[in-house]
C-alpha cells in the first residue's frame, strides 16, 4: 500500500481476498493507519520540531528559528516554522499573494 493507493482499491482488495465488503470511510482509515498518517503520527512529528529548532540555534546561536501554533479547542496546532541563519548576505521579503489571486499569475507566467 502506498500513498497513490485509492481507498476504493483497497476495499475491493478486502472483498476479494477476506469476503468482506468494507466501506470507502473505513478503508480510508485503514490506509491511514497503515501508512502512519494518523493523529499519533502526527503528533509525534510535531514533538520532533523542538528537538529541530534547538539544533538550528545549537549550531548557530544567532539564527532565528520560530515555530508559531494556534489553539485549536486546547490542542496546540502546527502553524509556521521559520528558520532563517544569522548571516543573510541580502534580506529580501516575498510576499505571496492568496492562492485564489494567483491563478491569473499562473496562466500568464507558467508558473
């Protein structure tokens, strides 16, 4: 099973083999599980961006390195990581626009 698999594949996979008809939500999950794409795997790759920022600013002490959250019901969730090294030889900004602005920039420019 991979991430290209459809849940649709894997239910007439369980109807074939086992003779069991499962439905689209269930194999669904049963994917995600497999594949450890479920809430525990993703909390456990969260706890890992603390151990990354302390490294970043270990190996430079002067680097920038924010990780921002927001409260979604108590639960803290992954929002931006920003690590940028002390020395930049030339800041610059970009901003980008929202995902609905830059369709007409995609046509134009093949981006």
């Amino acid at each position: 099973m991979t991430k290209a698999t459809k849940p649709n594949d894997i239910s007439d996979a369980v109807a074939h083999k086992h003779g069991v008809v499962i439905g689209y939500e269930v194999a669904k999950n049963a994917k995600k599980l497999a594949l450890g794409d479920d809430l525990q795997s993703q909390a456990a790759q969260f706890a890992k961006l603390v151990t990354y920022i302390r490294a970043v600013r270990a190996a430079d002490a002067n680097a920038t390195a924010v990780l921002t959250t927001h409260d979604m019901r108590g639960v803290q969730r992954f929002h931006r990581l920003f690590v940028a090294p002390a020395q930049v030889p030339r800041l610059s900004i970009i901003v980008v626009p929202s995902f609905a602005l830059m369709a007409p920039l995609r046509r134009r420019f093949s981006v």
